[in-house]
C-alpha cells in the first residue's frame, strides 16, 4: 500500500464523507476525532508522504489508534499494533452503544494471517468513527473508482 500511486487522498475524501454522513454529536466526543490526528497524538505520530488521518482516538498514553488512508495503527497497554485495512478479516466491536454514554471499549481485529490484534476506542456516538471507518473498507472501497 505503499506505492506511489496508492489513492490516500480518494480514499481519505470518500471515507470522511461516508463516516460523517452517519455520525451524530461530533463536538461531544471525548477522545475521538475526524480528519486530523487527536491532539496529544501530534507529538508523537508521524505520518508517511502522502498519508491523511481519517479517525484518531487518545484516550491516554497507553490507549491510542489512529486509522488513516492505508494503515491502522496504535497502543494498547504499552503494546504497540499496526496493520493494513485490508488485511483486516473481521473487525468485532463489542459493546460500542454504552447506552449513548462515552466510554472505552476494547476491539479485536482478526488478520488474514491468523493474528488478532486489539484496538481500543471511544464508545457510545464517537464509536461510529472507526465502526464506519471499517464499513468504509467492506462497502466504499472496492468500488473507489466509480465515487471518485
């Protein structure tokens, strides 16, 4: 996904509509943020050329993901993960409703090589971020060439 002519800025225009187009009370999510990298995380990630952020979540130096055009990539209690979307099988979100109230929640992403990695993310309306991130992937990115 490397490549030179990979689409980060298609696929980061698309999935941003899509995801907005499902989000509810974005100014009041806690640790969750759309089209930029959460503040703390500035310090600390550095995007490749080309790359944009798409959803970012810290909730706290040892709970943090950010999923961009061509990688999800994080901690969770002082390990770090990465991975490409596309190589994600299942993506199984737990309970993200919380009864609408901003909580945190831990992910499990299932690997075309048998491995499973977890993601922590914020619950309740900031959980639509990377829930639709996800369906962007399933739904919005085999036919990337017919949206653009």
């Amino acid at each position: 996904m490397d490549t030179p002519d990979w689409p980060d800025e298609t696929i980061h225009t698309i999935a941003l509509r899509y995801i907005r187009k499902h989000c509810l009370k974005e100014s009041e999510w806690r640790f969750t943020v759309l089209d930029a990298l959460a503040q703390r995380l500035e310090r600390i990630v550095q995007l490749e050329v080309g790359e944009r952020a798409v959803v970012a979540c810290f909730i706290d130096a040892q709970r943090w993901y950010v999923m961009i055009s061509r990688r999800v990539f994080g901690v969770l209690q002082g390990s770090r993960f990465t991975c490409a979307p596309l190589d994600v099988t299942r993506w199984q979100w737990g309970d993200f409703k919380h009864m609408g109230r901003s909580e945190v929640e831990t992910a499990t992403l299932a690997l075309k090589d048998g491995t499973h990695i977890r993601v922590p993310y914020e619950t309740g309306h900031a959980a639509m971020g990377p829930i639709y991130y996800e369906r962007f992937w399933g739904i919005k990115y085999p036919v990337l060439d017919k949206l653009e």
